[in-house]
C-alpha cells in the first residue's frame, strides 16, 4: 500500500492545530479536501481514516473516534497510544487531586461553595 497522501495529511494536520473536531467539522474538512461529500462517500471516509490509522500506528498514534461523556456530540482527535512515563507528564496532578479540583469547580459553579468557605477548608 502506498503511503499517505497530501489530502491525507491535510486532514492529520487540520486535527493537529485546531485539536479534536466534531464529527460534522471533520466531516467538512474531509470533504473539503476530497471534494467527496464524507455521508455520501462512507466506505470512501472509511477507508482513508483506517490508510491515516496504519501510518499513524508507526509513530504509536491514532485518529479516533470518541463521544464525548458530557453531550453525547461525537469528536474526531488524534491520541498517544502509549502509555508510558514521559506521556504522563501532561500533567503533574494525581487522579484524586483532579478530581477535588473539578469537584471545588461544580461548587463554585453552584454557588454552594464561597471564597470565605474555601478560606478555611484545611486537609
């Protein structure tokens, strides 16, 4: 099979600067670059997401597909396969610290929590 092609790195390259797409801004890049409309064209779609996939797998990345938890919208972005030392270090914070930041944040968010209440929360 040969390798990929400038349409193919135009789209690898419009998820690397702008970050995941949605599914219908994807779907527009895709058939920007095709000029194939990606709803009329899914075998074509199909196919040139698995060609992007097989040269991605030698830099041990992906083009994937995921739904996001929050709104159910469908999101296109290009993910690390590994997962190794230096990919973790995207982050300093443990797993518990995220999650009592994001739960001060819903707080917040909720008028439940204020500054004087924050003030005098100790460990």
């Amino acid at each position: 099979m040969a390798g990929l092609n400038w349409k193919h790195h135009t789209l690898i390259q419009a998820l690397m600067a702008r970050g995941p797409l949605t599914e219908a801004d994807f779907r527009n890049v895709f058939a920007s670059v095709t000029g194939r409309n990606s709803a009329s064209c899914q075998q074509d779609f199909n196919d040139c997401l698995l060609r992007i996939n097989k040269e991605l797998s030698y830099v041990q990345m992906e083009l994937r597909c995921c739904k996001n938890q929050n709104n159910g919208q469908v999101c296109y972005g290009l993910v690390n396969n590994v997962s190794d030392e230096q990919s973790k270090l995207g982050t300093k914070y443990s797993v518990p610290q995220i999650a009592l930041f994001k739960g001060i944040v819903s707080l917040i968010k909720n008028s439940y929590l204020f500054g004087s209440t924050m003030l005098s929360l100790q460990d």
